[in-house]
C-alpha cells in the first residue's frame, strides 16, 4: 500500500479524529502524569490514542504493521524489515497537554522505503487537521472546510521571514541559529503544528535543532513535501529518512524549509 486511495485517506482522518476524541476526554479531567525511562511525560490520553489507532489501521490496512511511540520493546526490535509500515505518535506534544495550552496532535504517517509518502496530522484541541500524500497534495481542515495548502515563496527581505521555535524546547543551537537572522519574526508553536507552520505557508524555516523521534515528525514531513516544502537532516542537507538506524529512532537534527536556502 504506497498509494492510498481517498477512502483511505478518508479513513485515517476519521481514525485520527476519533483518537483525538479519546484524547480529549482525558484533556478536560485532572489527570495523572507518569514518566516513562527517558523521563518523557506519559497520560492515560497517551494510551488510549495508541490502542484507538493501532486497531483501527489494522482494519484499514490488515497487511501493513504499525509502530507506535507507545509499542512494545518486541514491536520496535522487528521495524528494520519492514518496507512499507504505519508510523504513529498518539500524542505529538505531550509536555503541551499536561499544560493545557491545546497545542498537540494525533500523527498517523505511512512509511515506504524510508521515506513518509502520506501523513495525517490531527489537533482535537484546535479542530484542525493537516493532510499530505506526496505528488498529491496538502491539505488542511479547519472547520470542517477542506482548503490546500502550500509552502510560500520566501520573501526577499530578511525582515519579512518567519521562524517557527518549539514552544517548550528552546536549545542554545536554536538561538544560535536565529541569531544569524536579528531581523526575522519567531513563532513559537509546539507539537509536530510548527511543520505544518511551514507548510501552509506561514513561516519560512523550522530549524530543529533538538532531539526528535521519528514518530514525532513523519506525518508532518509528508504534510510539507506535499505542500512542496523541505525536510533536510543538517549537516547533509538531504531528505530526512526513516527506519534507517537499527540501534535508535531519533531524527538528526533538521531544517524545515518552504524553498531551499
């Protein structure tokens, strides 16, 4: 399945929305916050979100397997042979929901050969919804109105550009980095929406110069490149790839961008 066709596509935004329900429940309780060994947050929401989407894809696409943030230590050893497989991050920016300040996702991304060819990228909190499916376009639905989207053409003036920073992630890089464009406007953002900041159009660069996991950023890289965007790891400057390292999931450090510098 590298192609996925409009009722698929129809069907993961249902099963995104519907994970997002589930987040939701939990998002307007007082809820607990454990801490996994990484000492990464992790809420029943977490859970919920995973078990939701790891059987509904299995009824969207019995033959494909699935890799979660919350899957078993079993499920991530076997990933190096799969081709093509679903990448899953139940809740993208879960340091935003315990602070309530409505800016995570739910991330479905379809994976072949390394590279994320389909992506939805779903924030219950805000009702909007990102999709890509790269040579078809990107998407966003805010609403419940369907409108594309596409990455900007960047201004001329320096003065004009706007930078996407993680709202609770800040690294010295990072501002080192903006420190090389004093005139340029910084949107915080959190959660995998500082991608589809990009993509839409409304900022120019996101410079991710902090750790990431390969489900953090899946379905938003394949929002971008079919928003005609870029997600290159620094210092190669090529596409960030998937599922290429057998002893770890975490991204190299990476550069958004809505045309080449």
């Amino acid at each position: 399945m590298c192609e996925v066709t409009e009722k698929q596509v129809q069907d993961v935004i249902a099963l995104a929305k519907k994970a997002g329900d589930e987040v939701m429940r939990i998002y307007r309780q007082d809820f607990a916050v454990d801490f996994k060994d990484d000492n990464s947050p992790l809420t029943q929401a977490d859970l919920l979100s995973h078990r939701c989407i790891v059987h509904g894809l299995s009824e969207i696409a019995p033959d494909l397997p699935v890799l979660s943030e919350e899957s078993s230590d079993e499920v991530k050893s076997a990933r190096m042979g799969w081709q093509a497989y679903w990448l899953v991050d139940p809740l993208d920016g879960t340091k935003e929901f315990v602070k309530k300040n409505d800016e995570f996702t739910v991330n479905i991304a379809l994976v072949n050969k390394h590279k994320p060819v389909f992506g939805v990228v779903h924030a219950p909190a805000l009702n909007l919804t990102y999709i890509g499916q790269v040579g078809h376009g990107a998407f966003k639905i805010i609403q419940g109105e369907r409108l594309a989207i596409s990455v900007r053409k960047r201004p001329s003036d320096v003065s004009e550009w706007k930078i996407v920073g993680s709202r609770s992630h800040q690294s010295e890089e990072f501002k080192m980095f903006v420190s090389d464009y004093p005139e340029a406007d910084i949107v915080s953002m959190g959660s995998s929406l500082k991608l589809c900041l990009v993509a839409e159009g409304v900022a120019d660069l996101y410079p991710r110069l902090g750790l990431t996991s390969e489900w953090d950023t899946a379905a938003a890289q394949a929002v971008v490149e079919a928003a005609g965007g870029n997600v290159l790891q620094i210092p190669e400057m090529t596409q960030l790839r998937c599922n290429t390292n057998p002893e770890s999931l975490l991204n190299p450090y990476f550069l958004v961008s809505g045309e080449m510098l």
